[in-house]
C-alpha cells in the first residue's frame, strides 16, 4: 500500500527565515501531489498541487519540488512570517486516483 | 457565504448513542468525502461519494453509514458510539472523482467526544 511520510513533526525557525518541509512517499508512483495547511480547529486548506511531469511550482512565497526519482517532495516558504506557523499536510491520490492520503503533517512555528 | 459547511461543530455524547453529522457544500462539486483526524492528527479517508453513488468505503465499522440525499449533502450516521470513535471527523469535496486536477475543499470539522 501507498506509504507517506513528512519527516519532521515540529519545525521552528525564525522569522525571514526560509522553512523547508519533506515529504517523501513509497509504494506508488503519484500522478501528482498536493499541499495542505492547516490550522488549530479548523479544516485543511488546499496550497499547491504539483503534478509528475513538473519539477518545480511557485505561489508567492511558496516554492514545491517535486523528484519522481527520490520518491520526495520539498516545499519551501521563503521571508517566514508568523502568520506562516500552521500545520503542513502533504497528499497524494491513491492508485484509483479515487481519494488523498494524507502524511501526518509537520507543525511549522515561525518566531518573531 | 461558507463553501463546505458541517453541523454541529462540537459533538459530546455517551457510549452506545446514535449520532449524525451533518455535511452541506454550496461549490456545485459532485464528489463529497469524509474524513476521521485522530488524536495525532492523522487525517484518513473514511467515505467518498460520487452524485450521491458511495465510491470509496475505507475498512470503516459498519456502525458508521454514510447518507447522501443530494450530491450538495453528506451525512455521516454513527450507532453504538464507542469511546475510540472520539476525533474529528471533517467533510470535504471535489469538482470531480478522479481528483487528477481538482483540489479537495475541506468543511472545519466536528468534534466528537464520547465518554
């Protein structure tokens, strides 16, 4: 089965800073992969997607790669703010392409 | 206006109780889901429907059965709630099925606590 993991539960970093967050996955080959935020009591929301014949999308601040090869996405939120400090879900479809499975996420808290 | 709506919001019931959830979304989308957010944050697909056709029944107790009166709602009935039910359970939709292109539009959740 579909495995995915987000390497780092916490991340802390400064504000301005650039926050890197991985995703790596096993067992499949996704047509494509997408990036969630989410914030305490509140439902996720959809960032970027990313599809597998593109290395790399951009939306302002926010950067995602994407290597087929690693099995491994990276995404970047560069000049950090506070208001960037959320939790960062990764997904990708299952073989159907009928649902997203979620990483566990990695909680980004950016200081001041 | 709220795009993907769910009721109630906070849910405290005893073990053995029959709930429902309620899912409504307002985006014209034909594919509503339901997900389970355990106590680690761990999101999992429970339920897809498709114009209200179920597409996706992930190993899910049949104590949980998924209504779909029209393709805009998505109910979520629970009978005998036990005490490993409590989580947060969250709606969401999509324009299509095959989510090749479509992002995944997520209600803000409901807390169900069983004691």
């Amino acid at each position: 089965s579909q495995k995915i993991e987000q390497n780092s539960e916490a991340l802390n970093i400064q504000e301005g800073k650039t926050a890197t967050l991985t995703c790596n996955y096993t067992n499949y080959s996704p047509a494509y992969l997408q990036w969630y935020r989410q914030d305490p009591g509140r439902g996720p929301v959809f960032l970027l997607l990313i599809r597998e014949n593109e290395k790399e999308k951009r939306k302002e601040r926010l950067k995602v790669t994407f290597d087929t090869t690693l099995k491994q996405s990276l995404f970047h939120i560069t000049a950090s703010q506070p208001a960037d400090s959320a939790t960062y879900l990764c997904a990708l479809s299952n073989q159907a392409g009928t649902a997203l499975i979620f990483g566990k996420g990695t909680t980004l808290s950016v200081s001041s | 206006d709220t795009a993907v709506s769910q009721t109630p919001k906070y849910l405290v019931t005893q073990m053995g109780n029959d709930k429902s959830i309620k899912c409504e979304q307002n985006l014209g989308h034909d594919t509503m889901y339901w997900y389970k957010q355990d106590s680690k944050k761990f999101l999992k697909i429970m339920f897809s429907y498709n114009n209200k056709e179920l597409i996706i029944n992930e190993t899910v107790p049949n104590r949980f059965s998924p209504k779909s009166p029209d393709k805009a709602h998505l109910n979520l009935h629970i009978n005998s709630l036990e005490l490993g039910d409590s989580a947060v359970y969250f709606c969401a939709s999509s324009q299509d099925q095959g989510l090749r292109t479509d992002t995944q539009y997520f209600g803000p959740g409901t807390r169900l606590t069983v004691l």
